[in-house]
C-alpha cells in the first residue's frame, strides 16, 4: 500500500467529516459526556480496528479521546487511514 502525497490526502479528508492532518497522520478529537461514554467509544472503535487489522494511537483523557492513524509500516498516510476514518464516523 502506497503513502499518498499531501495532495491526495487532503482529498482523502474531504470523504472524512471532522478529521484533519497531513503526511504524517490523521486525527481526530472527540468529547463525551463522561469517562465511561469516552471508554465506550473506544472501545467501539477497538472493535472495528481489530477486525479491519487497523489500529488507531487512541487518546483518552477523562471524556475526551483522540484518534490518530497513520500506516506506521509505510512510513505515512495511505488509502487504508481514510477508509479506516470513514468505518468509525461510521460509529458516531
């Protein structure tokens, strides 16, 4: 799978509502009302990583998480970070 240029991922972002970034990654910040709303959040979003064999960087501080993805072995973003954001606005 092939790193995608700053250009393609800045079209890639406009298929992803509330995610931004650039060549080294994408995130996105999210807030619940209350820790075990955030806990169920992620662990939602663990779900659809681990059966995509895609995971996040995943934040969690109180009600708020962030959610970042990069393909760690290509060394930046690729197609698999936007279809990977596009399953969890999925979950929203």
């Amino acid at each position: 799978m092939a790193k995608l240029t700053a250009e393609q991922i800045t079209t890639g972002l406009e298929r992803i509502p509330s995610w931004q970034g650039d060549t080294s990654g994408i995130s996105r910040g999210y807030k619940f009302r209350d820790f075990v709303q955030a806990m169920g959040f992620v662990n939602r979003v663990a779900l659809v990583a681990e059966k995509a064999d895609h995971h996040p960087d995943i934040g969690v501080s109180y009600n708020r998480v962030v959610l970042t993805l990069v393909t760690h072995s290509e060394g930046g973003v690729t197609d698999n970070d936007i279809n990977m954001a596009e399953t969890i606005n999925a979950l929203d």
